[in-house]
C-alpha cells in the first residue's frame, strides 16, 4: 500500500488518538492502542515522498504528534472533530505551545469528521481556535487551503507561503 502511495504521490491520512466506537465490537481488533502517533513513525521515515497526516492530533497523545510534524517533512496533522470536542480539552496557548516554531502552521490542514450539516460550525470553531492561538489570515490560508492544496498538487487559493 505504501509503494502505491509513493508511485503515485498520493497523502495517507490516519486516525489518531483515542476515539469511541458508536457500537461496541468486541470481536474486532480496534482500539486505540493502534492509534498512537508514534507508530506512524517508521512509516513516515520509511516513505519520506508520501504525506502522512495524523488525523485529530493524535487525540491523547498531542505532543507526541505535534513533535512527529515538527521533525519529519512528510507529516502533518489536523484538528478535525466535534466542534464542542477534544479541543476544548485545553485553552488555545496550549496548543500554541506545541506548534511552537516558524511556519508550524504548514504542517497544520483542516479536517473536519462532523455531519455535512455541521461543517459551517466546524470551519468556525477551527477559524476561532487558530486565531487564538495567534495565526493571522495568512497562516489561515495555509491551514484551510493552500497546505492541502499542495499535498495534493492543486493550485493555492491565495498564494500563501
């Protein structure tokens, strides 16, 4: 599956963190032990041209999927869940503190997992957050747009660097 990604230059997004299932399946090998960040590690060194995105931000394990965007090229995560969710675990200057460096806000997408119908509350609760944490419209830009835009080799909205 990786080789394929790789020939045809397609990202691989995964869950990560903690989650619930809206049935049980005890029978079935699901858990979050199979969603840590960190286990995504090899396969970001061992395929460096194929984007990998740690979807939620490793939910439980933050700092663990923030250090794995900062260190290595091909990673990038995304806060997509509930807008009343996870992310409202912690005030916006401690996410802030993970993204810490020059130009975090590059291996940062937008993702949302909510109803179509919740969509227009998720890109706002995401927009508010962002902000707070002291990105401005360029940096938004890259977040919303332009980040995905690239992995998937589209033209940026707003041409932001």
């Amino acid at each position: 599956m990786y080789e394929k990604a790789a020939e045809y230059g397609l990202p691989l997004l995964f869950h990560t963190g903690v989650f619930a299932l809206p049935e049980p399946m005890p029978r079935e090998p699901i858990g979050a032990a199979f969603c840590q960040p960190v286990f995504l590690d090899r396969v970001a060194r061992g395929y460096p041209s194929v984007p990998v995105i740690l979807a939620h931000l490793g939910i439980g394990w933050y700092d663990v999927a923030a250090a794995m965007a900062r260190l290595l090229p091909n990673v990038y995560v995304d806060f997509s869940g509930n807008e009343n969710g996870w992310r409202l675990s912690h005030p916006p200057a401690y996410w802030r503190s993970l993204f810490y460096w020059e130009n975090s806000h590059r291996k940062i997408l937008f993702g949302s997992d909510v109803h179509s119908r919740d969509v227009p509350a998720a890109v706002e609760s995401q927009r508010r957050l962002f902000q707070e944490m002291g990105y401005g419209e360029r940096e938004l830009a890259a977040i919303f747009h332009d980040n995905a835009a690239a992995l998937l080799r589209l033209a940026p909205a707003g041409g932001s660097t």
